[in-house]
C-alpha cells in the first residue's frame, strides 16, 4: 500500500514539474514574440505606408 501512494505523489509531483515547465516556455515565447514585434513594428508600419 505504500509503494502505491508513492508512485502517486511522484507522479502528480512530474505532472506540476512538466505543466510548470510549460508555462515558463509559453511566457518565454510571449516574451520573446513582444520582443521581435516591439523592435520591428516600425519597420512594418512604414513599408506598409509606403506601399
């Protein structure tokens, strides 16, 4: 019975590591996209105004 509830904890104990390790890469990516698009946003602006 101990093994069992061991197991248990491990495993909810990965699926916390893995949904936390999801979350820190969408908010990298977030981040990351802001970023490009902050820095290039101008650029885009005047190429579509001077089309």
């Amino acid at each position: 019975m101990q093994k069992d509830t061991s197991r248990k904890r491990g495993q909810v104990m990965l699926e916390y590591v893995v949904a936390l390790g999801v979350f820190v890469a969408m908010i990298g990516l977030c981040a990351l996209l802001l970023y490009a698009f902050k820095s290039y946003g101008g650029r885009i602006l005047n190429v579509m105004a001077g089309a």
